[in-house]
C-alpha cells in the first residue's frame, strides 16, 4: 500500500521538530561559551563555532522544512506515475514507498528509459539511463526522487526515495535516541 501523504507529512514534521531542536541546542550551548568562557581564547572559540552553527541551521532547516505546496505536487507526482503504470502493466505495491512493475523488458536500463520517456524522469547520477547500472537514481519534474532497479524476480523497481521519512546524515544517533526516549517517557 502507498504511503499516505498525511503519515509522511506526519513524520516529516516529526523530523523537522527534531532537528529543530538539535539545532537550537547546539545553538544555546554556543551562546552559553561566548557569554561565560572561562578564557578569551575558549570564548572565541566558542564565536567561531556559534557563526558556523548559525550557517548549519539556516542549511539545514532549509533541507527539512514541511513545504506543503512542495509535498503536494511531489506527491501528485507519485500518484501520477504509479495510476499510469497500473493500467498498463501488472503492478504491486511491496511496500509503502516500492512499486513493482511487471514488464517485458529484459534489461533494467530499458525499463529506465521506458519511465524516462513516458514521465519525463530525468538522470540524477550524471549516467544516462542507458548505462549498464543495477540501480538507476532519477527525479521528476517536481524534484520526487526514486531509485529504478529491480526486483529478485526480474521485476522492475521504482522505490519513492522523497517519501522515505528518514533523519538528515547530520543528526546524531545520540540526540535521536535521546529525544525518542524523552517523547515516549512524557506519554
């Protein structure tokens, strides 16, 4: 079954709180050092890291902000793709963000360019399509990611990577699993 746009618009704002929250912490820590260093050496230090803190937030709240209008058409994307698919093909939903497609075609680079002519799905790996990988990295028009490969049967394999709700590589493990902790001890 497709993901719903609401459970991922939930878990991407879950995400963005998250992240929010590290990012001010790393924030006030900063602020804390340049105010009551114990050294001018160790407050500078703390400057220095505090500017390159503020340039890290405003990065990285851009890479996680819930843009609903951004979702929607990325989404409509998906909807898109996957409808067109199912009339023509035998196709099935392996899981929330995988959509098998059972096709004729022998090679997955065919199947590629079949999505690239018909979606206009585009290249994102510097490759054509027509290279001989076992996973092809593409997007839409509308910036949707998606890995195309294939299944163990032969199958092709289009996975949804823009629905994928996963942590930014910045985000600690740490600070994860301390904030999941802290969410599930206040209910």
């Amino acid at each position: 079954m497709m993901i719903s746009k609401e459970k991922y618009i939930e878990g991407a704002k879950r995400i963005e709180n998250i992240c929010t929250t590290y990012l001010a912490k790393c924030l006030r820590e900063d602020q804390e050092l340049v105010i009551n260093g114990e050294t001018p050496e160790i407050r500078e230090k703390a400057m220095h890291r505090l500017l390159a803190d503020q340039y890290d937030y405003d990065r990285h709240m851009a890479e996680v902000k819930v843009d609903l209008d951004y979702i929607n058409v990325r989404y409509h994307d998906m909807v898109n793709i996957t409808n067109a698919l199912s009339k023509a093909f035998e196709c099935e939903w392996v899981d929330e963000i995988s959509f098998a497609v059972k096709t004729k075609h022998e090679r997955l680079s065919d199947f590629a360019i079949m999505l690239e002519n018909w979606f206009n799905i585009k290249s994102v790996s510097g490759f054509t399509f027509s290279s001989s990988f076992t996973t092809h990295n593409g997007k839409t028009e509308h910036d949707l990611y998606l890995d195309i490969t294939c299944t163990d049967d032969g199958r092709g394999l289009i996975i949804f990577k823009g629905f994928s709700n996963r942590y930014p590589y910045w985000l600690p493990d740490k600070f994860i699993e301390g904030y999941e902790k802290f969410e599930k001890d206040s209910k």
